[in-house]
C-alpha cells in the first residue's frame, strides 16, 4: 500500500497541485492507516476495517476534527484509486495485470460527522486600530510592518499570501492587488485607501533601505522584505506580530490568522454578503466561509427589528 500512497501523494502534488502542508497531512493519515493494517492489501481493505481504525483513533485520544480529517484522506485515496485510475488506464505499482485494484470504494458508504468549527478569538475593530498604530513610523522596520499588518486586515491575505506578494502584483493607481491562494488559483482583492496610504510610504521610504542591504546584489521581487534584504518568512512575521499584540496590550491570543478573521467578521458585521466575503478570503467552497453564520444571524436578527412591521 506505500507504494499506492507514494503515487497518491504526487497526484496530489503535481495533478490537483495542492500544497505540500495538504499532501503531507494526507500522506500522514494513510500511513497511519496502512500501519493499523499491518501489511494488508489494499484490495481487501472494508469498510469494517476503516470503522475499526477510527475508532482507534477515538481511543488513542485524537479529537474529533483530526479523526474526520483521516476519514476525509482515506475517503480521497479510495476514490483516486476507484475513479481515477480507471480513467487513467495505467497499471497501478505493485498490481501487474490490474488497471485499477480496487473494484468497490470501502469508504464510500461512510459520513464525516458534522462538526462545529470554532472560530479563533475575535479582535475587535479597538483592538485592531491599536495594533496598527503600534509600529514605529519612524523607522525603516517600522514603515514595513505598518504596511504589513494595514495590508493583512485590509485583505485578509493569508499569511503564506502576504509573504510570497511580489511588487507585480499590486496595482496602486486602482488599489487592488492579486494573489495566488491554495491550488494556485489566482484573485482579486481591493486594499483600501489606509492601506495603499500605508504600502506606499514603505515603499518610498523603507523599502529601498532594506533592498540595498542585500550582499549578493540580486533584485528581491518580494514586496516584503527583511532588514538584509531577502523575502519574509512566516516565523519572521509571526515573531513581530507578537511583538506588537503585546505593546498595543491586546489579551486575545493573536495570530497571522486572527487578522484574516477579524477582516471577515468586520466585513459581516458591516453588511457585507457572505458570497463577496467568500471571493475576498479565497474559499473555493462556500461552506468553508459559514463559519462566520452566527454573525449573519445577528445581522439578520437586527434588520427584522428594524424593518418588520411587528417585531
């Protein structure tokens, strides 16, 4: 079966391109699972045999989410397997003679338990404000993480997003910039007049700083850049972030992440269309986004009140 998970994996990898973080947490899953099973084939494996391994996962403490996401990743092998070779027409490694070894999906039959996704702590627009205030202007490292931080809440970018924005990618004169988001799919997003304000400053007055302390020469197309000059990392990023939920003394537990909530929830909170909210953030499926449900129904509560001739 590892030789079927290896072929899986690069699949994933090189057909659906997702990305190493998605392939690795599924190729993580199957070969737990083929441990559990302990050299059996994968011809043979039923739907018996996956319920069984789930709930050892439930015994062995994992939480809910992380058993459904096993069952997610066993669900996707199987249906590579049933659906995918079959179209392929290629002989699988390791079963000579078969176009595809597994005639019937074992997993098909099998439901991933709903479960509630727990938003993470909520900043509020205060608390935001005093984040963004909390870098010094007057400081080349300053400039840049004022950009930073008013381009994530202004975007909500992921963080991986922001770091990879290269200076082609913005579009200052209309004030939007794209972005590659998961699969490598492309998209639009508008960054208001605060942070297009701010992202000019820096790079007037920071960036060229931070791109001539560069030793090798070489051109950064990042737009973000460290004080030697090279890309931002996500530990670089989260490490000032930290920094600066502390000066401005926010309580909640704040990561890169929290600021792509905040920009979703403040949006809602505001009237903004779950859909609009959805192509912003970059959810290829809108069920991803209704996690933010509970403050629509606020929303919505709200208006009855207000424009129901009985409320």
């Amino acid at each position: 079966m590892k030789a079927l998970i290896q072929e899986f994996s690069d699949y994933l990898r090189i057909e659906k391109r997702n990305s190493p973080h998605t392939v690795s947490a599924y190729r993580r899953d199957l070969i737990r699972f083929s441990t559990e099973l302990a050299g059996q084939k994968v011809d043979s494996v039923t739907t018996a045999d996956i319920r069984g391994f789930l709930i050892s996962l439930r015994e062995q403490g994992l939480s809910p989410a992380s058993v459904a996401r096993s069952l997610s990743s066993i669900k996707s092998f199987f249906k590579y397997l049933c659906q995918d070779k079959q179209s392929q027409g290629n002989p699988v490694q390791g079963s000579p003679g078969q176009d595809h070894p597994v005639q019937n999906n074992p997993a098909e039959i099998l439901e991933t338990p709903k479960r509630w996704r727990k938003l993470p702590d909520i900043l509020s627009v205060e608390d935001v404000d005093n984040l963004l205030k909390s870098p010094d202007m007057n400081s080349v490292l300053g400039l840049r993480d004022k950009a930073m931080l008013e381009v994530l809440y202004a975007s909500g970018l992921r963080v991986s997003e922001l770091i990879n924005l290269q200076v082609s990618q913005l579009d200052m004169q209309v004030g939007y910039l794209r972005t590659l988001g998961k699969g490598s799919k492309e998209r639009i997003v508008p960054i208001g007049a605060m942070a297009k304000k701010a992202v000019e400053n820096y790079i007037l007055n920071s960036r060229p700083a931070l791109v001539s302390s560069r030793k090798d020469g070489r051109k950064a197309e990042e737009l973000f850049v460290t004080r030697r000059g090279r890309g931002m990392t996500r530990q670089g990023f989260w490490k000032l972030l930290k920094g600066y939920v502390v000066k401005a003394n926010i309580r909640a537990s704040v990561s890169p992440h929290t600021l792509r909530h905040a920009f979703a929830t403040h949006l809602l909170e505001r009237g903004a269309d779950l859909r609009s909210v959805q192509q912003m953030l970059g959810h290829s499926d809108i069920s991803t986004t209704q996690i933010y449900t509970h403050i629509l129904g606020k929303r919505m509560l709200e208006i009855h009140q207000q424009f129901h001739p009985r409320p």
